[in-house]
C-alpha cells in the first residue's frame, strides 16, 4: 500500500511536469505548434493542388537500359543455343522478364502501354519502335 502512495507522490507531479516541459521548444527546435500548423498547411495545399508528374531519374533509365541490354543478350544466347536443357521455358521465361523491363521502360519514357496478353510480340515490336524512336538503346 505503501508504494501506491510513493509511486502517487513522485510519479503523478513528474508526468505532469514533464508534460508541461515538453511544450517548451529546445534550443535546436522550433515549437511543436509550429511544426504542426506546417505539417497540416503543407497537407492541406498538397489536396489543392493538381499532382504534378516529376521528371523520371536518368539513372533509373540507364538502370533499366542495362537491364534490357542483358535479357536481350540472355534471350539471344538462348535462341542460338540448341543443346539447353529446358530452353523453350527459359525463353518463354526470360521474354517474359524482357516485356516487364519494357513496360517499365516504357512508364519511364511516357509511353502508353496497351493491356494486350502476355507475351504479344506485336506490342512488344510496338513498344521497341517507340523507345528507339525517343532515344533508348540497349
């Protein structure tokens, strides 16, 4: 019973003192109201106004370039290589990988991309024409 009474005398006025302390800016920070009136304008101002598109990263690009270069490269060996074990599923696979590298090419250049079945090599020859006629090369 004794430590109720310890526990009610010193813990009671430290959480309310540390509470009322905490309302105080430091030296390094600016108050809290203001932090939260900056935080809730910046909220309010970013539903108000359109959602602009960033320019893409051109690192990202040459990231995706390179990685396009390697499946190509992996698909090409694959063709030409007639004794690999399993090799229709490892084309299959690896020009499946190859379409997911151009539609995220394609994001990146802004270059629609039509919801047509997996695999459709006219989309992906459509796809290529189009990235090649903005520039890329892989």
């Amino acid at each position: 019973m004794s430590w109720v009474l310890l526990a009610g005398v010193f813990l009671v006025p430290a959480l309310v003192f540390s509470a009322f302390w905490s309302l105080f800016p430091g030296v390094d920070e600016p108050p809290r109201w203001r932090v939260v009136l900056a935080d809730r304008l910046e909220a309010w101002a970013h539903h108000l106004r359109p959602e602009r598109r960033r320019p893409p990263d051109p690192f990202d690009a040459l990231r995706v370039q390179e990685r396009l270069g390697a499946v190509a490269d992996h698909v090409r060996s694959l063709e030409l290589d007639p004794r690999t074990f399993a090799r229709a599923e490892r084309i299959i696979a690896s020009q499946l990988a190859y379409d997911q590298l151009l539609a995220e090419a394609c994001q990146l250049a802004g270059i629609e991309v039509q919801p047509r079945p997996k695999g459709d090599p006219a989309e992906r020859f459509r796809e290529e024409v189009e990235l090649a006629s903005r520039g890329w090369t892989w």
